[in-house]
C-alpha cells in the first residue's frame, strides 16, 4: 500500500469542506480495515491530503452513526470520542512518529511518540506544546460539544493544515519536497460511544485494538 500526496501551489484556509474544488486534485484514501471485535459500526471513513511548500493538509470525511465528542481542551483524550487519527514518521532512518488524534468537534491530542529502541534508551514520548498546537489552523463540521450523542446516520467533515515547521521542530528534519518518502497509517475509532469501533487505513496485525504499531505504517510519497 502506498499514499502519493500530490503538491498544490496555494492551500486556502480549512473550512472542512470536502467538495471544494482544491480537494478535488487529492487522492482519495480509505479507512477500511476493521480486525477486531467491536459493535459492528464501521463507518466509511475518507481522507485526502495535499501539500505546498510549506504545510501538509489532510481532510478526512465520515459518514458516521453513534457521534459524540465530549473532550474539550488540547491534549485531552479524544480517542474515546468519535474519532479520526493519523499517525506519521517523517524520517527515513527512524519509525519515530506524530499521533495527530482529532475528535469530530476539533479537539486535538498531539504527541512526538518514541520508538522501541528510544523507548529502552529511555527516550520518553513528547506532547507537542500548546504554543506549536496554534500552528495548526483547523476546523469542522460539527460543533466542539456533541452531547448526548447523536443517534442517527450523520456525515461530518474535518480539516487540519500541519506546518512543516512543526516537523522541523520535533524531528530534525527538512521539509519534504518531491520524491520525498514518509510512512504512516489513518484510523477511525470511537472507544466510548455507544457503538465502539477500531479502523484502519493500512492493516494492522495485533491481537487487541492498538494503533500505535509502527512497523504497520505505508509509504506516503510526496509527488
């Protein structure tokens, strides 16, 4: 499996649009993979990214059932909310890796997660700061609160621009340019709705729901 994020000279400002028309040059990609025993609720779940000189956007779009999003602050834990993530490693000499988890009202969760050898070098994960967070310019469908749940069948949208700044500062790297090869994966979750699901983009070979598999993640070339 492989993702080619296509390059575009000029990325207008999120607005979570999924129809408009700098979206329509984007590859589409699907979160399909539902391994393990979960409620049956396996939404179909679209993404797409694009990048210019300076920034990487993605757009994920969700025809969800079951929608809820109670987490407020950065950093809180969205991944019990309805749910879409992208984890990311931009080095080619390491599977070190960015967790972007983002509930449907927008909450974020943002960590520089260790590998196994850093981990055992005692290298801990790093939570990107607040500071960095404003970096990233965001927006969504839905409201930040959505409380008691929604219970019928709900399409929503998100969009989130990274600046390559932000990868520059916590892994030591360039900005990609083309031919430029990261890897990664994109899921789907929602742990404490009414309907629990765990899917993914790339398969992920564990026994139990854990996204954070590194060794799982596909090529993301930037054309």
């Amino acid at each position: 499996m492989r993702y080619t994020v296509r390059h575009t000279a000029t990325l207008a400002a999120p607005n979570a649009d999924w129809d408009r028309p700098q979206w329509q040059q984007a590859n589409t990609l699907e979160v399909a993979n539902f391994p393990w025993e979960d409620s049956g609720h396996h939404p179909r779940t679209q993404a797409r990214l694009l990048y210019t000189n300076t920034a990487l956007a993605i757009i994920f779009r969700v025809e969800d059932h079951y929608v809820r999003a109670v987490a407020e602050k950065f950093q809180d834990n969205v991944c019990t909310d309805s749910c879409v993530e992208f984890f990311v490693s931009p080095r080619a000499d390491s599977l070190a890796y960015f967790n972007f988890e983002v509930n449907c009202g927008g909450t974020m969760l943002v960590r520089r997660c260790t590998t196994e050898e850093e981990s055992q070098a005692g290298v801990e994960a790093v939570a990107v700061t607040a500071a960095d967070f404003a970096t990233i310019a965001l927006a969504t469908s839905l409201p930040k609160i959505v409380e008691p749940e929604i219970t019928e069948p709900t399409t929503w949208t998100l969009e989130y621009h990274l600046p390559f700044a932000l990868f520059t500062t916590y892994f030591d790297i360039a900005p990609p340019t083309s031919g430029t090869a990261w890897k990664g994966n994109f899921y789907k979750c929602g742990d404490q709705t009414s309907h629990p699901h765990w899917g993914s983009w790339a398969p992920v070979g564990t026994p139990k729901p854990s996204f954070h598999q590194p060794s799982s993640y596909q090529p993301i070339l930037f054309a």
